[in-house]
C-alpha cells in the first residue's frame, strides 16, 4: 500500500487487533500509553510521532516505522510498518526479534525457546486477523513480488544461472525474494528457519550463495554461520547475511556481506551480482 494511502484508521485497527491478542486483559505500562497516543492521533504525522523511524540505505533510505507494543510475556515485540523489496509500497507486520543472544548452554535457554515458540505463534495470529481485516500484510508482499516476477520473467533467457538459497523466516518475504530473483534466471532454493538450512547444506550441489536471515526460529544466522564456517565442505560458500538487528562485528566478518532490512530489491540484486562475482573471479 502506498503510504499516501495508509490512514490513521488503518492504524488504529491494526494496533487494536495486535492489543487484543497479545494482551488478555488489555496492554499494560508502556504499552498502555503507546495505544493511548495512537487512539488520540488524529493524522498519519501525527501518529509518525508515535512511532520509531529508522531509514536504511543511503540517501532518504528505506522506512521502517516500529511500536514496541510487547504482550503479557515479552516487552520487545513490535508493530512494524515497513517499506519493504518494492519501493514506495508499505506492509503491516509483527516482529518478535530483539538483540539478545542466549547461548545454550545458558540455564534459562529452555525458557527462552519456549518464549520464542510463543511469540512466533503469536504473530502468526497477529498477522492473520491483519489479513482478514484487509490490511497491507506481507501475504500482500509475496502477490505483488510475484505479480512483477510474472512481467519481469522474459527479461531472463539462457542457461540456468547461478543457485541461489534465500533463507527467511517469514514465508512470505522469503518467496516474494525468490520470485524476484527466479525472474533474473537464477536457479532458487528457500528454507524457512536455521535448522532446514543446515539440512540443505549437507546435500549437493551446494548453492553458489546463501542469503541468511539473522534472527530466526530453531538456530538463528549467527549459529548456521559458525556452522557452515567449520566446516571445510562449506567454508567458502558466500553468505549475505540479511538483518534489521544490532548485530556484532564478530558476527559481521563471519559474514561475505550485509543486508540491513528493509532494503529494496534493486540492492539485494546489486549485492548477489557483487558477491557471485567476487566469488568466481
């Protein structure tokens, strides 16, 4: 949706949903006053003040807009309005990450799984009721990256290009990327959490690059990293590590190159070209 077109309404309804089922008994601190700002907005300005922006990218960037409305077990969970892959067209989406890095060896690492598998589910909910209200969600993402894969597809001729694995926990995302670069002639794979990539990773052929989502569900990228690091089979592979976390510069060099979410498709092309290219040169 363009956000000319996004209105307060829109807003307002997408804020209630969240509030409704993240919150039994309605929000609470934080949260409470965050709704109560949005209730009280009378204009899409207005309501930008409510909201944290983050550009990414040179120049004007891409937008993210976030309300870290939390639920009754997490603090940090957020609604997020996204230009996102196509510019000038806006998504609604629940983000369930944070920065916190708990190693399993941790003795609360069960309980934060469980938190995880909770949030997840939560979103999965969220977004769901967001749809059905007619909201711009990400399912609306996938059609229209699909849509304009369908157009772009004759562009690509020849041989099968280079093989691609788009790693993303949100479907969505992750095929709308796919559609995008299939319509390009690369040969694209996708996996959906940490745990699929590395059992992709032990079949060949290999991909000639791996794009990686960082915070995922069963391991996220900073462990598929470490993995596919060690050992030598997949050592060399190029990973494009793409991400809207604070993440460590330890992390980062493990890393052939960065993402940060949201980006616009034309970089992710320009980064896959970059890196394929460095890699057979």
């Amino acid at each position: 949706m363009k956000l000319s077109d996004l209105t307060p309404a829109h807003v307002k309804q997408a804020t209630s949903i969240f509030v409704e089922h993240a919150w039994s008994g309605g929000a609470t601190g934080r949260a409470a006053e965050l709704v109560a700002a949005v209730d009280d907005a009378g204009t899409m300005e207005e309501l930008a003040e409510v909201f944290e922006l983050v550009r990414t990218g040179e120049g004007e960037g891409r937008r993210r807009f976030s309300l870290r409305l939390g639920n009754e077990r997490y603090p940090w969970m957020k609604l997020v309005i996204q230009e996102f892959l196509v510019s000038g067209e806006f998504f609604i989406s629940a983000d369930t990450h944070d920065d916190i890095r708990i190693d399993p060896s941790m003795p609360d690492y069960a309980a934060w799984s469980d938190l995880r598998v909770h949030n997840r589910e939560l979103k999965e909910v969220v977004e769901a009721h967001w749809e059905r209200a007619g909201l711009p969600t990400h399912s609306d993402l996938r059609a229209l990256c699909e849509g304009m894969a369908r157009l772009e597809s004759g562009e690509a001729k020849g041989a099968a290009g280079p093989r691609l694995l788009i790693v993303d926990d949100d479907e969505d995302v992750c095929c709308g990327e796919a559609a995008f670069l299939r319509a390009r002639g690369y040969t694209v794979e996708t996996a959906f959490d940490g745990k699929e990539t590395l059992e992709r990773m032990e079949r060949d052929p290999l991909p000639d690059l791996v794009v990686l989502d960082f915070a995922m569900p069963e391991f996220d990228g900073e462990e598929v990293m470490r993995r596919l690091r060690a050992d030598p089979r997949t050592a060399g592979v190029p990973l494009l590590l793409a991400t809207a976390s604070e993440i460590e510069l330890p992390t980062i060099q493990r890393a052939s190159g960065l993402l940060r979410k949201p980006y616009p498709r034309e970089v992710l092309f320009e980064m896959i070209e970059r890196l394929l290219g460095e890699a057979s040169g």
